[in-house]
C-alpha cells in the first residue's frame, strides 16, 4: 500500500501534544519492530505447538506445517487459520513449509484443493527435506524451493524500515486499512471501522473499532492507542473481544500484547 494522499486531513496536534512522551516511545517501538531479525521469527515459530502457522518474512507468506501432527489436525487447522482472515489472504501467493514430514499425493492434492480451491491461494514454492515428499509436488505441479532459494530468504529481514506507513486521518465507519508492516493512524478509528497489519498498529487517537497486528502470523506485534475501546482487538490468531478485555476507563495510553496466549491491556504513563 502506497502512502496515503497529501490531502488527507491533519489530526488535531492538541491532543497529540498532551502524551508527547508516549507518542515518542510509540515511533520507536515500531522502530524497534522493524530491526527485528528473521532469526527472532523463526524462534517464535519453533516455540509453538500449533498444527499450523502462518508467518510473513520480508515479502513472503509462509504456511509452515507441524511435522508431528496428524494430516487431519493439519487439514482442520489450516481452514481454521485461513478462514479466519480470508478477505486478507484472498489472491497470495505463499510458500507452504512442510520440513521433514513426508506428504504423499493424496495429502499434497488436498492441500491444494484446500489453498488454491477454496482460498483462492497461489503456492510460490514448497520447502522441504524429504525426497519423498518434493518427489509428490513435482508430480503435481508445485514448484520446490532451492537449497539457494532459502538462503537468500533468510537473508533478509523480516519487515523493513520503509514498510511502516503514516495515516493522517480519522477512519470512520466503514473504512478500512491494511498494510504488510507497520501501521501508525494520526486520528480515531471510529466503531465500524478496521484496521490490518502485519506489523504493529499504532493510533494517536481513540481506537472504537476493530484492529488486527500481526496479521500474518506474528505474535510479538502490539496494538498501542491513546484510548483503547475497541469492538475488537486481534494479534496474529489471537483474539480478544471488548466484554473480555481489561480496559481503563479514563483517556490513558494502553498497549495490548500477546501474554500466555492471551491479550493483555498495559498501561502507558
């Protein structure tokens, strides 16, 4: 997403003004977000015990699947995760990562029929180690990912510096933003209205409506607000619904964040 137009509207500085200090510490934040290494996304993935994660690294989407899991908890986890944010990942193209499990066809034309029959998903690539399994996706028209291909992946960092977009308006109902990284809204995300991103989110403002961070898959990513009231809070598959979340009721700073599986509300001073 290009950075939005130079007509927007500018956000009252007033309020911004009186939490001076928490809108510093916000931009770094997000800062610090962006120097994150795609070593520390790995680590996070390996930690999990899930049948399936999705994770971005730089431009890619990766659906990485438990080599110890039965294909049936695949197969239910893989439409759970999809289905739960179809409208963002209608039309990607991703690189499904099966490690060490050996698919045979059966299993490969069903995820198939699963990613790009019913999510309308384009498989870029499969990485793999078995001979077994890259014997199977050859035959059915995937393509495997090089030893070099990989390499050069992991080069690369996971968002960079330039993927933090800057929106300076009031999103009404209705409206909606996503963006791969970073999102930082100079205004209110009224009720109704939504936000996505596969980074942090961050409103100099009241948050009434829903906000997702971490929308593919990354669980270290915060949604930060002046006023949190959301209709709805989600990072990565984690989701947190306003009658379930700790909220203060005055105009205080809070950051929400994954804990122990679930969202917690912090207060910023």
């Amino acid at each position: 997403m290009s950075n939005p137009p130079a007509h927007l509207l500018t956000y009252p500085l007033t309020r911004l003004s009186t939490h001076l200090p928490f809108v510093t510490s916000c931009l770094a934040n997000v800062k610090l977000f962006n120097l994150r290494s795609l070593e520390e996304e790995l680590s996070l993935a390996s930690r999990s015990s899930s049948a399936v994660e999705i994770k971005g690294y730089g431009n890619d989407v990766n659906i990485i699947l438990n080599e110890e899991a039965a294909f049936s908890d695949v197969e239910a986890e893989l439409i759970r995760r999809l289905e739960s944010s179809e409208q963002f990942f209608s039309g990607v193209a991703v690189i499904l990562d099966v490690g060490d499990r050996v698919l045979d066809r059966k299993e490969c034309e069903r995820l198939n029929e699963i990613l790009s029959g019913r999510f309308n998903l384009t498989v870029s690539a499969v990485r793999g180690r078995s001979d077994e399994t890259r014997k199977v996706v050859e035959e059915i028209g995937w393509e495997v990912e090089s030893r070099q291909q990989k390499e050069e992946k992991i080069s690369m960092p996971a968002v960079r510096r330039s993927d933090t977009i800057l929106i300076k308006r009031t999103l009404r109902s209705g409206q909606k933003e996503w963006h791969r990284g970073n999102i930082v809204i100079i205004g209110d995300v009224n009720p109704g209205a939504e936000v996505v991103a596969t980074g942090d989110v961050v409103v100099m403002g009241t948050l009434r409506g829903v906000a997702h961070a971490g929308a593919e898959g990354n669980t270290s990513a915060q949604i930060i607000a002046l006023s949190l009231r959301p209709i709805q809070l989600r990072i990565a598959e984690y989701i947190g619904r306003s009658p379930d979340l700790d909220l203060e009721m005055g105009n205080v700073p809070e950051m929400a964040r994954v804990e122990d599986g679930n969202i917690i509300i912090h207060k910023l001073e």
